[in-house]
C-alpha cells in the first residue's frame, strides 16, 4: 500500500518516555564514561611512572648494568620537585590527546585533566646500606651469569669457616711461641754462662759457641723479614699504583639521604651473597687486570680494605691474603711427618747442646711457625706474578724447602716458581671477599661507581641522589560529557567528577 503524503504523528506522552528513556541512556553512559576515566588516569599513571624511570641514568646502566634515576638531573643537588614536574609533563600528553597536535577531528571521549600529582614515596640506591644496588646487582647476576657455576662458587663461601679457624690459631700459636721463648731465653742465658764457666774450670780457653745449622739461622732470617714490609717483599721491582682518592663525599664515608619507600628483599641469602660478589669481581679491576680505572686501579682491593690510595688497598689486600695462607701453611706443617721431623732436627742441632728439652720443644714449635710464614711469602708472590697456589698444600705443592728457610730473602729475590695448579690471584680475591661482609662491600661499591662516574662526565653524580623505586599519587577532575539531558530533565547533577589515583614503579 503506497502511504506517500500521508501525515503521522506522536503523542506528547510517548514523547515524555522517549526523553526519559534518553536520559537514563545518557546517566548510563556517563557513568560508565566516568570508570573509564578512572581505568584510564590508572594507565596514565603508570606510564608516567614508567616514563619517568626511562630518564635512568645510561652511564651506570652501561658501565655497571644498574638502573637508577638522578633526581639531581646533572646539578648534584637533590630535587623531588623537578621529579614530579618531569612525572606532570609525562602524564599531560597522555591526559590531554590534544597537547601538540592539531586536528579537527580529534575526539577525547574521556575529558580527563590533572589537577595535580606528587612523588609521595621514594627509594634511592644508598638506602639500607646499598640493599637497593644489591637487588639489582643479584638480579642481573640471576639473569646473565654464573648460575651455572652457583655450587662451586659456593664452595669459596663454605670453606671460609675453616680458613677463619686456622687464621685464628695461627696467630694465637705465634703470640704463644713468642712469649714462650722470650720465657726459655732468660734460661738458656742462664745455661750458656754455665757451660762458659764448666769450660774454664776445665782449663779450656774461649766461650761456648752456638752451633748454627744450617749457616744461616732460620728463625733469624724470619724475624728479619717480619720486620719489614710485607708488600714491598713480595712485589720486590713491581710497579705499584700511586693514585688516589678524595673519600670525603662518598657513600661509605658520609651520612647519606634517606628514601622513604620500603625495599622489597626479593634476594637474600648465602647464595644471593655470592652472586653480589662475583658481580663485584665482574665489574671492578684488581691489581692483576689489564683495564685499569680512572680513580683507582686497584679497586677489588679498596672494597676490601677502603683506603684512599692504591698502595695502602694493596697492602691490606696483601696481609690478608698473607694471613690466610699461614693459617692454612701451618695447618699442612703440623699434619706433615716430613716438615715435623726436618723442623725438630733444626732444633736439636740448635738448641740440642744445651740440654734444655722445653727449649727445643719451643724452637721446633717457633720453627714450624717460621716456616709457615716464609712459605706464605712465597705463596703471595707467586700469586702476584700471576701464579697459582693451592689452598690446601700437600707434599707436591709444598714450595720452601728446609735448605732455603734460612735463605728466604734470596729466594723471594729470585722470584717464586710453581706448577700453576691451585687458584689464581682473582680466586683469593673471591675468598676474601667471601670473608668480608656485604654490608661494608656494598657501600665501597658504590664508592668505586661515584668517584668513576665523576671522572666520565659526570662530575656531580652522587650516589645518595639515584633513585631506584617511587610511589605516586595523581589527582583528576573528569568533566561530564552525557549529563545536559539528564540534567534538563532528572536534574542529576553536572559537576565534575573528582579522583585520586596512585601509582608505583620500581627498576
């Protein structure tokens, strides 16, 4: 049926529902809009908080494979302020699709505006001792290296319970054999004037001569060299470092800002501590690497011993390395029947005449000591002429013979020689630091990574001012965008909503 040019029409109550039904349609949608809005200013802050820790410093990353972000940006002086304007910048072109860009058609159907933001946590790399950069060093060992070698390196860890033992023993046994033959001294005075007197009763011109053998008296030629530096024994002609450092300023030795953010400890534990310490070794030179630094060259050992020059790290580097090894020197020399039995001959032939059995006692004793140490000379400069040694001896490895004891000097002039087996000077390095305590390493760490980043451009690069980790608050106003209908006709309010969004990153 063709109706064309036929009149239609509605009625007004039909008209009214029609308009009701809208408005409801249009609350419906504003409300929906509205947690939209929230979903997306919840987005927005999160890629704020992302874009802002993308401002990481690339220096630390490359070099040290470290995020952190310098809330100084370049002045040294520490900013929350320019941190949360650099965050409003990031969230304004994303809030506001508009910013920067000019199109007819451009439609936000969120009318989203921030009203304002802060920055209301923070964790920077100094906090809680550098447990910040311990996170993210163990992180990137996890995820790079030395899983694999885990169970060995463990071994360096769990041995260092005997290593200590036998530290400890030695030095104890070495104060003990000093005092007691500062003791038999008086009392072998005592019998040489006896025996000088016997002679001239008997009519026998001269005094009692104390035999010597071998010619050179063993105990003499150590106590020589205890008197003298051990680093310039055992590096002789080497070339040692002569730089150094201003410590003032650096994280180990200032009181550094605190965040306000608490660390979450994914890492911890013996295993976590190992790989912290190879990621030292990965990322620091010693005194043995070819690729020096730009502060220091040795800077293994100014973790260990953290001193402001390179001589005194080395030092410290040495007398521990060189304890370690008369504690595990003497260890061998009690457990061996050949070094027990040569050393107790030595002390017959040098005390046997006077018939003072506790004196000889004392001397075997004081001989073995003796021994433990030069061998440990040895060891040391066989370690830094980029040799191996063992670290538990057997006949093999054994390296000072009774014949060259009383000519110590002459053979650490010569120059140390060894098989090669064993581990490496890197290795020792490993034990000690396995030793040491994190806690201390830590912040000597990040004393080595200020002063190097300093010398490459980034001269007011402080530690103290890195943050690794931030918490965020964003508030927002969202403007109606559905309401005119219903509020013409429900009279449900037009104003803008109001919300709070928080937000969180960390590296």
């Amino acid at each position: 049926m063709d109706r064309r040019g036929q009149k239609g029409s509605i009625t007004i109550f039909l008209s009214l529902v029609c308009i009701l039904f809208l408005s409801l349609i249009c609350a419906a949608a504003e409300s929906a809009r509205v947690q939209g809005a929230k979903a997306q200013s919840a987005n927005i802050t999160g890629m704020g908080n992302f874009s802002l820790l993308a401002e990481f410093d690339r220096k630390l990353l490359e070099k040290y494979n470290i995020f952190s972000l310098d809330a100084a940006y370049g002045s040294g002086t520490f900013k929350i302020a320019k941190v949360n304007e650099r965050l409003q910048h990031y969230i304004s072109y994303n809030s506001e699709p508009k910013k920067g860009v000019f199109s007819l058609f451009a439609f936000d159907p969120w009318q989203l505006s921030l009203t304002g933001s802060d920055v209301s946590e923070y964790a920077l790399l100094t906090d809680q001792k550098g447990e910040s950069f311990y996170q993210q060093a163990v992180s990137y060992m996890k995820e790079n290296a030395a899983v694999l070698a885990a169970d060995k390196l463990l071994e360096y860890a769990e041995g260092k319970d005997q290593i200590e033992l036998w530290q400890k023993k030695y030095e104890e046994s070495r104060k003990n054999s000093d005092s007691r033959m500062t003791e038999l001294e008086a009392k072998k005075q005592e019998k040489l004037k006896e025996l000088e007197s016997e002679a001239q009763e008997s009519g026998e011109a001269g005094t009692v001569t104390v035999p010597e053998t071998p010619q050179n008296n063993p105990l003499k030629e150590i106590w020589k060299l205890q008197k003298k530096s051990t680093l310039s024994i055992v590096t002789w002609d080497k070339e040692i470092s002569d730089k150094s450092i201003k410590t003032g300023g650096l994280p180990s030795k200032s009181r550094n800002r605190s965040g306000n953010m608490k660390i979450e400890k994914e890492h911890k534990g013996l295993i976590c501590d190992v790989l912290f310490r190879e990621y030292l070794l990965m990322h620091f030179p010693n005194f043995l690497s070819e690729k020096k630094g730009k502060t220091l060259d040795y800077q293994i050992e100014y973790i260990l011993g953290g001193n402001k020059t390179d001589e005194k790290n080395l030092k410290h580097a040495v007398n521990r390395l060189l304890l370690l090894r008369e504690g595990m020197n003497y260890l061998y020399c009690l457990q061996s029947p050949q070094i027990s039995a040569q050393a107790e001959g030595l002390a017959v032939s040098l005390t046997g005449f006077l018939g003072l059995p506790a004196l000889t006692a004392a001397t075997k004793h004081a001989l073995l000591l003796a021994w433990a140490y030069g061998e440990s000379l040895v060891d040391v400069r066989i370690l830094l002429d980029g040799g191996k040694v063992p670290l538990l001896k057997n006949e093999s490895a054994w390296t000072l013979s009774a014949e060259n004891l009383g000519r110590i000097t002459e053979v650490l002039r010569e120059g140390a020689k060894n098989s090669g087996e064993g581990l490496s000077y890197d290795e020792y390095l490993r034990v000690l630091l396995n030793m040491g305590f994190v806690s201390s390493q830590k912040m000597r760490a990040l004393d080595m990574i200020q002063a190097e980043l300093g010398q490459e451009g980034e001269e007011e690069f402080k530690a103290q001012n890195c943050i690794v980790a931030v918490k965020t608050n964003t508030y927002w106003d969202c403007r109606p965008v559905f309401f005119g209908l219903p509020k013409a006709v429900m009279g449900v309010s037009g104003k803008d909503a109001a919300f709070e969004q928080e937000g969180s990153m960390a590296y």
